[in-house]
C-alpha cells in the first residue's frame, strides 16, 4: 500500500496517528514507512519537514514508490505512532514555496519572464528566470503586483484534476508527474501542477520582497524572502544601520551621506599622504647623493636598507637617477630585491650589470640600461652582492 499524503488535504494539520507498515535502514539510520503522514517529503524545490515520530526525531523524509519514508535519530519500535510535524519550518517552506508561485506569475505576466528553476534554502529562497537582464523596476513592479495579489487575500485552492480539466487549465507550470496531477491554484492569477504544501489564502505568505538579483549565464537569479523570513530581514537590517548611524553619530537617513563625507577625506588625505611620501624620498635621494661615492665620472649610492619594499626602493632608486646618480640600492624585506638605476645620459648599463651581479649567486633579474630589478634566494648575500656590483662598476 501507499502512505496517504495527509498533507495534501491539509497543510496545517501537524499531529497525527498512524500505522508502521514498513521498516528499513536508510543512510546508517533507521526509517519507518506510514500508512498515512502529514509530514512533506523533500520534493518540488521545497525541503523535508521535520519534527518527532513517538518522540523520536524525524531527520530526513523521502519519498519513494508511493511511500513516505521517515528517517530517524533512533529505532521505533511501536507499531502504531503519533507525529508531530515542526511547524515553524514547514510554514516557513510555505510562505517562501507559495511566494515563489506567486512571484513567478507577476513576472510571467507582467513580462513573459518564464521561471526555469526555484531553490529553497535555510538562508535563502531563488527563482532562475528565463532572462539575460532584468531592470529594477520590472522588479518592482513584479514585487508590487506579488504583494497586492498576498494582501487581497485570496483563496488557495490545491486539487487533484481530471485528465479533461487539466486540459482547459492554463497551466503557468505544466505537470511533471503521470497520472493523478494536483494542481494548485489561486483564482484569477495562478494555476501550476505542484505536490507541495500552500498556506489557505495567499495573506498566509505575509509579504514577499525581492533582495537581490544578478545575471548567471542565460538566466537572472533572484533571491528573496517571504513572510517571517521578511521580517528578519528587515530587523536585522534595521539594527545594523542603527549600528552604522551610531558610529557615525549620524541620524539612519544621514548615513549615506555621512559615508560619503568618510570616503571624501579619505581620499584627500591619501594624496597629502602621496605627495608628503614623494617630497621625502627626494629629499632622502638627495641627501644620499650628497655622500655618494665616486668611481671615475660616476656619483654611487650603495645602501642596503631593511624592511623596505621594491616599490619604495624603486621610487628612491628614480629620485637619485633623476638628480644625476647611479643607486645601487638593495632591500630586504618579505623577499631580498637589488635594484639599479642610473641617470639618461650614463654609459652604463645597468640590466648587464645587475644579471653579472646576481649570476654568481643564484638571483634572478633583469632590466633595462636606465633601470634593473632582480631578487636575491638568500638575504644574508645583501651586503656581499652590492659590493660585488660596486667592485664591477670601478673595473669598468
Ligand atoms: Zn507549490
């Protein structure tokens, strides 16, 4: 026999009595078939209820060839059980399942957008629409149209048909089962082949609202939350922008403002920052240049310094060029890094110098005449490989 699907006539009944007519072990566990259930196994995009059956809790419920199947926490030995069906999950699948019904045919009607797929989530519930674009105000308008339609309260109307009414229905979802078809409708709007549980009248679902949307391939993916779900939503959006305004000392409706006005200092201040940064490197170039070594015509700075990076080593490297120099500069800091640089005009080739310096020692770089870049394996041959490419520089 097959368990009967109290669910089907009522999605609101949550305690029932009923027979153990089967009993397996699924995934390590032990489950029990019913000759009747109010519990909704997973199916349709909507997750499994759970709850207790004699007390023991219901883990997964799976439906397979006409049986409802009950996984549990622990072996059951009655043969005749009452169930206990968790209600604030399943009427949260409710509202977010019969929110989805709804929201796909305002977008259906209101835009021909055909919904290809629907997830429910503990976190999240999505439609997949069959779009590459969808514009804010479509979405609204849909959301607005979903709203009126849960606000006036309308009758939902779940039913097994007949092959001849089935056939005059226009089915916004078309069936996807063989023989008996349910269909679930909601007069005037709606009329899809579903399995799943509905509130009575679409004011069940609360409030729908759309809180995102974004392209995935040839699809647009919306994600959204009904009913209780909505009512988090907004609480805790409502706390973390009471948050934002407190540490901003800013009333809610000022925040975006005052974020503004963050941003813009921020900004301001990184370029006093670049240019303070700029002006000291010349200064230091200078002063370095000022106690340069000479080798024949040439001014040499040779400095290894700790804890700088290249990019600053660059920018010194520049500055002393720029004011007639040759920097043979090396730093260590996350890597060990030489660089080399020499003013327009020099005959000296600072990429050839560098690779002759390095070779010897495992590094590896390269450059340009004006400007060469390589990096050291081991910072311990910092001071050793300056002077070998000063010792060059004066046999040259
Ligand atoms: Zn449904």
């Amino acid at each position: 026999m097959d368990t009967e699907r109290l669910y089907f006539s009522d999605a609101y009944l949550t305690r029932f009595s009923a027979r153990v007519i089967a009993r397996a072990e699924r995934g390590g566990r032990p489950a029990v078939a019913l000759d009747q259930s109010a519990f909704y196994p997973e199916g349709g995009g909507q997750p499994a209820d759970a709850g207790t059956l004699g007390g023991v809790a219901v883990l997964d419920v799976q439906a397979d060839d006409g049986l409802v199947w009950h996984t549990l926490a622990a072996p059951l030995d009655a043969d005749v059980v009452e169930g206990q069906v968790d209600w604030a999950r399943r009427f949260d699948h409710m509202q977010q399942h019969h929110g989805q019904h709804l929201l796909s045919a305002a977008f259906e009607q209101l835009f021909g957008l055909k919904t290809v797929s629907f997830h429910l989530g503990a976190a999240a519930a999505t439609i997949d629409l069959a779009a590459t674009a969808l514009a804010a105000e479509q979405a609204a308008a849909a959301e607005d149209l979903t709203n009126q339609v849960i606000w006036e309260e309308r009758p939902v109307l779940a039913r097994f048909v007949t092959p001849e009414e089935l056939a005059r229905l226009p089915l916004r979802k078309p069936p996807q089962v063989s023989g008996a078809v349910r269909v679930v409708s909601v007069p005037d709007f709606d009329h899809s082949a579903c399995g799943g549980t509905h509130p009575r009248a679409t004011g069940g679902v609360g409030l729908a609202h759309l809180r995102r949307w974004e392209r995935r391939g040839e699809v647009v993916r919306v994600e959204f939350v009904c009913g209780g779900r909505a009512l988090g939503d907004l609480r805790w959006k409502n706390a973390a922008l009471a948050r934002l305004a407190g540490a901003l000392s800013v009333g809610a409706d000022e925040v975006e403002a005052a974020v503004a006005r963050v941003r813009e200092a921020e900004e301001r201040q990184r370029k006093r920052l670049e240019l303070a940064a700029d002006q000291l490197i010349g200064l230091e170039a200078r002063d370095l240049l000022s106690n340069a070594e000479a080798r024949g015509e040439l001014r040499v700075v040779r400095r290894a310094f700790a804890g700088r990076g290249p990019e600053e080593l660059r920018a010194l490297a520049k500055a002393i060029a720029g004011l007639g120099g040759v920097a043979l500069l090396g730093g260590r800091a996350e890597k060990t890094q030489l660089i080399f640089a020499r003013a327009e005009g020099l005959a000296l080739d600072c990429g050839a110098l560098l690779r002759a310096t390095l070779a010897p020692l495992g590094g590896r770089g390269g450059g340009q005449p004006a400007l060469a870049q390589g990096g050291l394996p081991d910072g311990a041959q910092l001071e050793a490989a300056l002077d070998a490419a000063l010792a060059r520089l004066a046999n040259e």
